[in-house]
C-alpha cells in the first residue's frame, strides 16, 4: 500500500480554525487527521502542500516511524510548532489508515487498552456575562450535562501582575463556580502563562480554599525554573505542555519536578506514537498525562486511542459541547460524553473510529479567527 496523496479541508468559526487532512491510498483506504493552528493555519497548508511532495506521496503508510522520522529530519530545518502540526495530522491518518486495513482500533495497534472508559472536562462553557452570577449558572449547566470536572481561567486579560480588585474578582468567580458545581467535580484553573512566579504564587494561595485540582501554566512556558519556583510555594499540582512541541523538549522539564501533569497536544507533539512515547516518559516520572484538546471530534478520536493504552493518562479536555457544539457534525462518528458517567466510552471501532464529512465541512469555510487571551472579554470567543 502506497500514499497517493493528502486533501486539506479547513473548518472555520470566528475564533478557531479547525484543518483536517485525508490521507489517500491506492488501495482506496482513506485516513483523517486533525490538528487546530493559532493564527498559523495558511501557513500549514502551505507547510503540507510541499510536505506531499517531497515526503509523504509514495510512502507507506504503515511505516508511521519512517515518515515521521523523514518529515521531522529530512527538511534539515529545527522542526518547530508548523511542522510539528503538519506531522501529526499525516501520523495519525496513516494510524487511521493501518487501524482500517487491519480491523482494530488504533489503540490495539498501541499495546491494548488499559481502560474502558476516559473521563472528561468542559471547557468553553464560561462565554457568558463575567460575574459570580452568570458563572454559577454556567457552571450548574456543564455539571447537568453530567461532566464530572471543568476548567476555567478567572483572570480577565491579567498578564504579570493581577491588582487587588482584579484578584478579588477572579476569587470570586472561582468561589461562585465551586458552589455551584459542589465539593466533588474536578475544578481546573488555567492561567495561561500569563503571571510572574510572585503573582502565580500568591493567586495560588487565595484559591486554595476552592481545590482547584491542578494550576495549569501559571507562568509563560519558556522559563522553567520560574515554573520551578511556583512549584516548590504552592501545595497545588501543576499542569503544563500545551505549547512545548517535540518530545524531546519535555526532558528538561521531566528533570526539573516542576510538573504534576503534561498537556501535551496530540495535534501539535507529531501525533498519537509520538505522544504515546512521551507519556511513557512521563510514566517513568510519575508524572500523569491530560492532552490539551482544543480541537474538534477527530482531534478528540485521536487523544482518547491514546488515552485507551495509557496507564497515566488523567482526563481529556473537550470543548465540542459549549463553543460552537455545530462543527460536531462534520465528523461521523464523533465521541460523545456519556451524560451517565461524565466520561467518554471507548470506540473499538477500527482506526480512529471516525469519518470527516467533506460536505458538511464545506459549510464552515475558513475564516480570519482571531483569538486573543489578552483582549478584554476573550472569554466569550467572539472576536470583533
């Protein structure tokens, strides 16, 4: 079998543009990937459009290793976020495409399952009016969804320093959400690199009343031994990885102790083996795996067959129920949070267990999103 070719389709709402890639063979199987840019979806599909060229046409599918490793090394250039993201919506069509042809799912192809069921958080959900009131009643509709845990950031456009209004009206937001949500559901607060270690450390301690169950990149994610120095003042684990783009750059980190959990991004790290092995890493470190998931149902398909062979793996974020829950039907077969359980099911349909519908795709072309954590009312995902 042989890789004919790859077709791009782009999915777009005004904050996030969503592109998938078929992966075509000439024995007619067709493999789907997905991966979610930050204002740098142009310039994948251009990074793909010379990738088919001079890597991925003719190859082997099932070769996932080599592809990658050609893909990865075979431009010379350090691969960084681009490239990366190219590589993992390739990788993961090729999974689709050997789960497919050998009639298992592609956690099968991974080891087996280690579990039947992942459990999930909300996000997305907080694009409402900006006070106690309005974020207690947010909140109470994820927990009636049956969600188990969700996550927040409470910060407005706080960046370095967070005065004492500002702080007082994000503990309140904080506090209005655990009441409504009760003493067992997950509460994840997000910070979105956007503190010095001194402020992270301080907004830390006055939210520890409410439990949050992990501080997600309380500082920006290049310097770590400032997220060392949150980590040795808080008593709260601490979540990071959603911008760190190659395996091997987790290994300073692993190093350091300063992470309870790594997000990595599945549609950003190279894709599911690559993040496989990684999690293994982490596994070595005692350290649990949460990808970061901002994508839409096939980026989510792809996580949880990682999460289905990973004995660290924690929970999956999901954002499809709360922020524009539409594009869900682009891609048959999508995973669903069983309202039971607050978990996803797991597919033991073959591959990804997923199919993109190019025609509904077609009605959400590409847009100019722009998504801007430090605007003002950036929560409400609804870009001027």
């Amino acid at each position: 079998m042989r890789i004919t070719g790859i077709t791009t389709h782009v999915v777009g709402t005004p904050w996030r543009n969503l592109t998938y890639v078929l992966v075509h063979t000439d024995e007619g199987l067709t493999g789907v990937g997905e991966t979610r840019m930050l204002g740098h979806t142009d310039a994948l599909v251009g990074y793909l459009r010379e990738a088919e060229v001079n890597h991925i046409a003719g190859s082997d599918p099932f070769a996932v290793e080599d592809l990658v490793r050609r893909m990865k090394y075979g431009d010379f250039g350090r691969a960084g976020e681009i490239v990366m993201s190219g590589i993992a919506v390739v990788e993961t069509a090729c999974w689709d495409i050997k789960g497919k042809a050998l009639g298992v799912p592609v956690w099968q192809l991974l080891g087996g399952r280690v579990t039947d069921r992942v459990k999930a958080y909300a996000n997305g959900w907080y694009t409402t009016e900006r006070t106690p009131e309005a974020y207690h009643a947010a909140a109470r509709g994820v927990v009636a969804r049956g969600y188990r845990a969700l996550k927040i950031d409470p910060f407005g456009n706080g960046h370095y320093e967070l005065d004492a209004e500002r702080s007082r009206e994000a503990v309140a937001l904080i506090e209005a959400v655990r009441d409504a949500i009760g003493p067992d559901t997950e509460l994840m607060v997000e910070m979105h690199g956007r503190f010095s270690p001194a402020t992270a450390v301080r907004l830390a301690r006055e939210l520890a009343p409410f439990r949050p169950a992990w501080l997600e990149e309380p500082v920006p994610p290049e310097n770590l031994k400032a997220l060392r120095k949150v980590a040795d003042k808080v008593d709260l684990p601490i979540a990071t990885g959603e911008r760190v783009h190659d395996r091997i750059e987790f290994r300073e980190l692993f190093e350091s102790q300063a992470a309870d959990i790594i997000q990595p991004d599945v549609g950003h790290i190279g894709g599911i083996l690559e993040a496989r092995k990684l999690a293994a890493t982490a596994e070595t470190h005692y350290v649990l795996v949460a990808p970061h998931n901002v994508g839409g149902s096939v980026l989510t398909a792809a996580s949880l067959q990682l999460a289905a062979c990973t004995p660290n793996f924690k929970i999956l974020e999901h954002f499809n129920d709360f922020a524009d829950a539409e594009i869900k039907k682009v891609v048959r077969g999508a995973p669903e949070v069983d309202p039971e359980t607050g978990c996803f099911a797991l597919s033991h349909e073959p591959g990804l267990g997923v199919e993109l519908d190019v025609d509904a795709a077609a009605e959400f072309p590409q847009q100019r999103a722009r998504f801007d954590l430090w605007a003002e009312g950036w929560e409400r995902r609804q870009p001027r």
